[in-house]
C-alpha cells in the first residue's frame, strides 16, 4: 500500500496528535491545521467566534477549530453525499460503521497494520481506520459497497469468489479494495510486485494461495476491458 | 426405514466437484453483517475496563464521574474489591453508552486501585520456573527405555524442542450484541463456534429459561477453537444491556484485549532422548515436557509421542505444567496435535541425522508404528516425495555447498479423528417445488453453508440455487458447535438424511401417476422419472405440484458422535516444505510446501483444498512468526497487536500443492473433517528443513532470525559453512 500521505494535526478535543492526510484549503469545516503548527511558538487565540466556529491563529495563518461536540459532516461516498453528526476525534472508519452502515470496511487492529478497513480515497487506498473523518470531507471516497456496476461484480470481486480467495470472509473487503488499487497501477504484475502491493492486508484463514489466482484472473480480465466480469 | 448412502461417483453431479462457496459474493461485496457490523435500533455501545496487572487484588473501584457523564447509560462492576486477578485484561468494570467516544472516555474516568501481587509469566526455560510453579505429573513407563537406550548397537539422539505460546488472533474479535424483549427474553447477535449451545449456557447464567434465549449469527470472523462459550463479556453483556432498561447493547472486544485474553495455544517445550537401532528401527522414547496454559494446565502425555506411542514398546513420559499469570488457553485447531508433533517429527528427524538416514527413507522403514494407518501414510509420504521432488532436491544435513543462502527439505506426518457431530436438518419441499433447509449449524468460513447446499441439491437433482440454506439460528433444529472437524461429516449426514426421506415421501405422492413403485423412482437433473425408463417422468415442479397443499417437512437426524453410515473419522497426512535460509541474516524463505491428506468422501473439492491451504499458511505462520511475547517486570504482554505479532503475508507463503486420496477405499467412508489435520504438520515439516538446511536444529517456534542465528552461534559460528 503506498503510505497515507500524513502529517501531525491538532484538534481541542484531547488535544491529542493523530495522523491525517493533505488537507484541502477552504474545505467546510476542516478542522486541520498546518504541520508548522508544531514546530511553532503555540496557540494563539484570536477572533473568539466567527459564524458559529473558532478559529486560531497558527503560525500566523488562521485555522477553524472543530468540536469537542458533535459537528455536522458531509462524505462523498461511492458517488453519492452522506451527512453524519460527529465528534471530530471520529475515524473515517467507524463514521462509514457506526454512522453511514457501510460495514464492509472492518476494524481489526485499529492501528494502521492489517488492512481490514481499506477504502479509497481520491483514488489511492487508505486504512480508514487511520484517517479523521473530517479530514475525508471534499474528497471521493470509494468503499467495498461501491464497486459493482449494474448489479454486476467488480472483476476482482468475481475473481475472489472463482478462486476461493476468502474463507470467513473478515479481511476480504480490505483486500478486495486493496487488489483493485494494486492492478490499476500494476496492470501485469510480478509476483514481487504482489507481494509488496498487497502486503499491507493480513488474512488470518491463509486464502492466500486462492488470492495469488484471482489476482492472476483479475489482472486478465482487467486488462481484456472486461469491466464487469 | 430408508437406506442412507452416498451416490456412486457416476451419479453425481455436484458432490466432489469443484464450486464456488454459496455465500462468496455477500462476502465480496460488503454485505455480509458479522455480528461486529450489526447495529440495532437504539443500540448502545458497551466498553470493558481491563485489569493492567498480571496478578494483584483489586482493592476499590470509584466509578461515580464515569456514572455521572452525560451519555452514559450503565456502568457495573464485573470484579469488585477483594478479587484477586490472575491475568492482565481481566475484566474489571463494563460501561454502556450512546456511542463509542463516549463508552472510551467513560472507561477512562473510572479509578480502581490495586494491590500488586507477586507474578510469574514466561516458562520457556525451565531452569527459570521456580518450584512452586511447576506442577508435575506422574511419570508413564512402558518397557525397559534404559536397556534399549544402553544398547550398543543402538544410535541415541538427544535435544531440546519447544512451541512457544501463540495466540487465535481472530480477525473479528469476540463480542456479541445483547438485547431484552421484555422481562425474560434475550436476543443475542454473537461471533461464535456454536450457535446452538452458547444460548442456553446464557440462560443458565441470567436464571431464565433456555428457550428464551434467541440467537442469530449469518458470518463469522474466524474461531479456530476460541469461540465456543458464551464468555464473561457475553452474560455481562447482557446484565449490562438490563441495567440499561434492555437496550441493546454491543461489545466487542478491542485488538489489544482479543490478544491477552481471547485465546491462546498452549506452550509445550520438552527434553527429547530417542534411540533407533543401526538400521534405523525406533527402539526408545523419553521425554520431560513442559509448558503452560496460562492458570490452568495443558497436559499433551496422551500424544507423545506423535502418533508412534500406541506401538513403540518403550517409553518415558513425564509432564510439568506452569501455571503463569497470562490469559487462559483455549482450544486452538488439533489441541495438543501440532505441539507434540513438533517435537516428535523433529527428534525423529534428528536422529535420522544421526544414523545419516533420508528421513524420507528412515520414516518409510519405521511406518509400522504408525498402526493400522500405515499403508495410508506410505501412500502420502511417496506421492508427497514425488510432488516435492525430494529424491532430487533432498541432501544430506548441512550439506548445502557455498554461499550464504541454503536450500533445505524437511517432512512430517499427522492424524486427526474428525468424526461426525450429532446434528439435525430439517428439509421442506414445497409443493410450488422450492426447497428449504434449515439447521443450527455455522459457517467459519470452512464452506459449512455451501456444503450443505450440495448435499441437499444433489440428492433432489436439482441446481445448487434451488435449496434455500437458512443456518446461524438456534431456533433452527440443533447442531454440534463447530470444533474437532466434526462439521461436515455431521451437517452432510443430517442432511443427506433429510433429503432422502423427503425425497422418499415426495416419491410416494407422485409414483401413483407414473404407474410405478416409489422405489422405482429417481430425482435427477430437474426431473423425477422411473429409473429403469428416464422418459417416464415429469418435472420437479410437477411432481411437488402433487403435493397440493401440504408442503413435505422432514427432520434428518445424525444421531450421536461417530455413528454411521454416512460419516466417519480418522484421517492422516503427510507435508513437506522446501525452505531457504539466509544464515547472514538468519531469515526463512518458504520455497514450496505440500500436502498429500485424505478425508474421505470431498463434498466441495474448491473449498476443501481452500481449507488445507489455509491450514498450511496458518503454520508457515505459527512456524515462522507468531509468539505471544510476555515482559518478566510488567507481566504485560508486548505484542498485543499485529504489528508485533506477525501473521504473515501473502509473500511470506512461497507455492503451496495439495493432493487428496479420494476414490475407492476413501469415498465409501463419507466425509471426514478437515479443518485440523493439515495444520499439524507445518511446524515439524518447517523445522525439519531448515535444520536440513543449515545443518543445526532450531530448537524453538517460530523460527526467527535472531533464533537461526543463535543455532549456527552454538554450532561454531554463521560464516563456519560460507
């Protein structure tokens, strides 16, 4: 899995450090503050309210402040806009589960590690368990919900179910969501390239061999435009 | 009474073919709700406070700020003042609140305060365990071990072999959702191995009757023996959801905690002494084991050693069980099989070393010890041999030539018994000609859904999509919880049953107008037509047709553990790896690994073979990563997490073959389970060809770099062979 794209934030809630990825400027209620912010000289309280939402100043650049309360969020999700109501410390993750009911994505190690939780984001895989949910806000979020067309699996959802490449079936939504990021980079790839592409997600049943084949017949099919099967 | 078997291989057309699990789409896409994706209305989210110390008394607990915080809905002690804890992430206290920050920041406002008490938590060197941790049990003697091993013409090896501690690490940790109908009713969406018993071991700890307990579970995120009891979490769960006015309310345990407390395969190290006479013949066998289960005790006497004990004349066995303050073990696939196979296969394989045997030959020559399985076992060993190609590939110990990286074999035998649970299936056919099947059973993923749906469907000659499957309900007719490989013989038998003796009622109804007997009936591809005369028939809706209003429902009946005909036990099964090993930096490549194994009659050839594969990369996993890592000053566990406790990836597995004897000798037995077996042999297997590889033992799993270099160490030095 190519890295998130992290940098350390800030929110008032806990005043707790979490990872996060690139913040888009101007995006509604964005609660994430620059990576100078850590480096500078502290917080600065400015305009103690401006339309409902504090706002601090960073390092000589101003910068909302969100929560410790629920705030109103807006995901786009597989093409369409989710509204939820949030803490702002609310992973991704657990805002598509507990909120929005796309359980497809699971929590396993919660950290970062497994793989589980893969999503989407503006294209590139995330472990959602990793990133905030309001960091997700403006961008495109794809989940393991969204990728048939039609009624019709996605070619490496076909290819998972022909060649056994689940048994419980836990992680395959990860993986799933994983295999179809890897073969849109790597349309023909090395088994190296397997092992490194799809190394970030752990299966705990060991349906790595039925994985190896339906990578194979994915990777085929993909590259035959047979979209849908 | 009708007479129950299996079709003859020409008459089938689904059972022993390769198909695509029933359920695979539902997984693929997201839309299969394990119990940790069920949300239910009003539903609160429920969080344990976990004891941090490995033994210590709990002297008070002050939950008044967490009680008083806006969204929290309950809170209850579980341990209170006065309880001694044995194990860090006991639990504590539990909390209800409307949503998980809420339930976390609660857990974090409670205070309890401790007594620490003295703990004791790593047994891997005996010389460490003090005395009143070992408990030792009473030696077994057979023979005369010391004259054979004095005997001159004999060759006696000696060494020391061991499993560490690893743990279930289900991906969907253990947790449930319980919610209250009323006064006395209970609804529970569990993660569990047995869905028609953990309901009633509810009602007994909650005081309501059995049947008052309903419980639904679709899939399942991974057992592997952990998940058969309802748990403290499960009844606290539900006296929590009480005190909460019924709500529902949901636990699942965090990562951390699914690795301290949820499960963990007992350690057995032991001190080996074997002896074999000149031409390779075992004569001897003892050993002083060891290991821990945690507080209790885990003793594996009864199968050292593997598989040979029952024929081999001497022996000595002694057991010492360590009690440490670490999480309880539970049942994790083939109990005690594959760590009294580790140590078994590689003392074996070292003393073929000795006696500079092919292990492959020294095995072949010994297989009667084995008993009556033996022909089985020389069958495997010599198609295994042949797919591994070990005649070609295999060296003498060490002997591996120049460089850094060197190639070895290594191979190991196993058995499980795998005989059928008591199940029920209740079958209805209606007369618009669907069907449905409806049975307490489970599908760990091990196809248990698809299988019964091949058995249904093939006996009515009727497409896979014909049969309805309803399972994961214990209002269903009971079935066995899912452990010992006893599923597929007990769900395909029950029904198998049902199927027949429906089919046999539908017969009747219809034979009058085809102007035939009912046993001169047969159901295939669609149609139910006169044997002897396939043109005299009708289609499968026609003859339900006949049925008018009256659907036929019959319940099919695998009466007790074990009983024919249609299923029976006892399997073995031969694996071998081909590894490479770094002995600069100490790391394992799986190069190849096979597995020849029979199981009687296959059901679904696809998920069968899923099921050894899985069980072989399970053991690439225990064999070269997994440990449960405890710290001696904090007895905390280090790795509660996976990045630290490695499971493997898919690059870590090399090219995997399996091969099943099937066919005459093997389909008339029925099927027998296979979610054991082949996770037995990997460890052996494994350590036997890295030993042949750079010729010293690795004593320990997993096999670690730091462990390969701290064998060529003790031997004289990595760069000794470069």
């Amino acid at each position: 899995l190519p890295p998130v794209d992290s940098r350390e934030v800030i929110f008032e809630n806990g005043g707790k450090l979490m990872s996060s990825s690139e913040d888009k400027p101007g995006t509604p209620n964005s609660g994430v503050s620059r990576r100078s912010f850590l480096k500078g000289t502290g917080l600065v309280l400015s305009v103690p309210l401006v339309s409902g939402v504090r706002v601090v100043e960073v390092a000589g650049a101003q910068v909302k402040v969100l929560g410790p309360g629920k705030i109103p969020i807006t995901l786009n999700i597989n093409g369409a806009a989710r509204t939820a109501q949030i803490e702002p410390r609310v992973t991704l993750l657990d805002t598509l589960r507990n909120e929005l009911d796309l359980t497809g994505a699971k929590r396993v190690c919660d950290r970062g590690t497994c793989g589980a939780c893969t999503v989407m984001v503006d294209g590139k895989t995330v472990y959602s368990c990793s990133m905030l949910a309001v960091e997700a806000q403006g961008k495109q979020i794809t989940t393991v919900e969204g990728l048939e067309q039609n009624g019709q699996l996605h070619p490496v959802q076909q290819a998972f179910v022909d060649n056994d490449a689940q048994q419980c079936g836990f992680c395959t939504p990860g993986f799933v969501m994983a295999c179809t990021a890897f073969l849109s980079k790597y349309p023909n790839p090395t088994p190296e390239q397997i092992a490194r592409g799809v190394g970030g997600n752990t299966c705990r049943c060991g349906t790595y061999i039925g994985m190896k084949a339906a990578i194979a017949q994915a990777a085929q099919n993909l590259r035959g435009g047979r979209r849908n099967g | 009474m009708a007479e129950y078997k299996w079709p003859e291989a020409d008459k089938r057309s689904l059972i022993g073919k390769r198909i695509s699990r029933v359920d695979g789409p539902a997984k693929v896409t997201g839309k299969a709700k394990y119990a940790y994706d069920i949300k239910r209305p009003g539903m609160l989210y429920g969080k344990i406070l976990h004891a941090p110390y490995a033994h210590a008394r709990v002297v008070s607990i002050d939950t008044s700020v967490a009680e008083k915080m806006p969204g929290v809905q309950a809170v209850k002690i579980i341990q209170g003042p006065g309880t001694e804890i044995q194990w860090a992430g006991s639990e504590i206290v539990a909390v209800a609140a409307v949503d998980e920050p809420t339930a976390e920041d609660a857990i974090r406002a409670i205070k309890v305060e401790y007594e620490r008490l003295p703990h004791f938590v790593n047994e891997a060197d005996l010389a460490q365990v003090p005395q009143d941790r070992r408990k030792p049990g009473n030696e077994e003697l057979a023979g005369n071990p010391d004259q054979a091993f004095q005997d001159p013409d004999s060759v006696v090896v000696e060494g020391t072999y061991g499993n560490s501690v690893i743990t279930h690490c289900c991906l969907e940790a253990h947790g449930q959702i319980v919610e209250w109908e009323g006064e006395n009713n209970v609804l529970i969406h569990p993660s569990t191995q047995a869905v028609s018993v953990i309901g009633g071991q509810l009602a007994q700890a909650l005081g309501i009757p059995a049947g008052n307990v309903h419980l639904q579970m679709d899939y399942i995120g991974g057992g592997f023996g952990s998940k058969f009891s309802i748990d403290r979490w499960g009844t606290e769960c539900a006296r929590i959801s009480k005190l909460a006015g019924g709500k529902p309310v949901k636990i699942m345990l965090d990562r951390k905690a699914e690795l301290m407390v949820a499960g963990t395969r007992p350690s057995v190290y032991a001190r080996v002494k074997v002896a074999a006479k000149k031409d390779g013949t075992i004569t001897a066998w003892q050993s002083e084991s060891w290991g821990t289960a945690g507080m209790g005790g885990a003793n594996p006497l009864g199968q050292l050693p593997y598989i040979i004990r029952q024929n081999l004349a001497n022996r000595r066995l002694r057991h010492i069980d360590v009690p440490t303050n670490t999480g309880p073990s539970r049942a994790w696939r083939a109990p005690t099989h594959p760590q009294t196979c580790l140590i078994t296969m590689s003392a074996l394989d070292d003393l073929a070393a000795a006696l500079k045997m092919d292990p492959l030959d020294f095995f072949l020559k010994n297989l009667e010890l084995t008993g009556s399985r033996a022909n089985v076992y020389r069958e495997e060993l010599l198609k295994a041999a042949e797919m591994i190609e070990w005649k070609k590939n295999w060296h003498p110990r060490g002997e591996t030539g120049r460089g850094p990286v060197k190639r070895g074999l290594g191979l190991s035998i196993h058995t499980w018994q795998g005989s059928p649970h008591a199940s029920n299936c209740d079958i209805t056919i209606h007369p618009d000609g669907s069907v449905e099947l409806k049975m307490g059973t489970q599908d760990l993923g091990t196809g248990t859904r698809t299988v019964v749906n091949i058995v249904a469907a093939e006996t009515f000659g009727l497409p896979l999509e014909s049969v309805k499957v309803f399972i994961g309900d214990n209002r269903y007719p009971t079935s066995g919880a899912s452990g010992g490989s006893t599923t597929v013989g007990g769900v395909s038998s029950s029904t198998r049953r049902a199927a027949v003796d429906a089919l046999n009622q539908l017969f009747e109804k219809v034979a009058p107008a085809l102007s035939a007997q009912p046993d001169q009936l047969e159901a295939r591809g669609g149609r139910v037509f006169v044997s002897t005369e396939p043109s005299r028939g009708m289609t499968w809706q026609q003859a339900c047709a006949r049925l008018g209003t009256q659907p036929i429902t019959v319940t099919g009946k695998q009466p007790a553990p074990g009983s024919p005909p249609l299923a029976s036990g006892g399997v073995g099964g031969v694996q071998m790896a081909d590894v490479s090993v770094d002995i600069e930096t100490g790391i394992v490549k799986m190069n190849k690994m096979v597995c020849v194994q029979d199981c009687g009659l296959i059901i679904d050839l696809k998920t069968a073979e899923s099921q050894v594969y899985g069980a072989m990369i399970m053991g690439v996993a225990y064999s070269l990563f997994e440990e449960r890592i405890m710290d001696n000053r904090t007895g905390q566990m280090l790795n509660a997490n996976m990045e630290f406790y490695r499971l493997g990836g898919i690059g870590d597995v090399g090219e995997m073959q399996v091969h099943f004897l099937t066919g005459a000798g093997h389909d008339e037995r029925g099927p027998v389970g296979l979610g054991e077996p082949p996770t037995v042999s990997p460890g052996a297997a494994i350590s036997n060809a890295v030993a042949n590889a750079i010729g010293v033992r690795v004593p320990t799993l997993p096999i670690t770099p730091e462990r390969v270099l701290a064998a060529l160490e003790k031997k004289g030095g990595s760069s000794a062979k470069l």
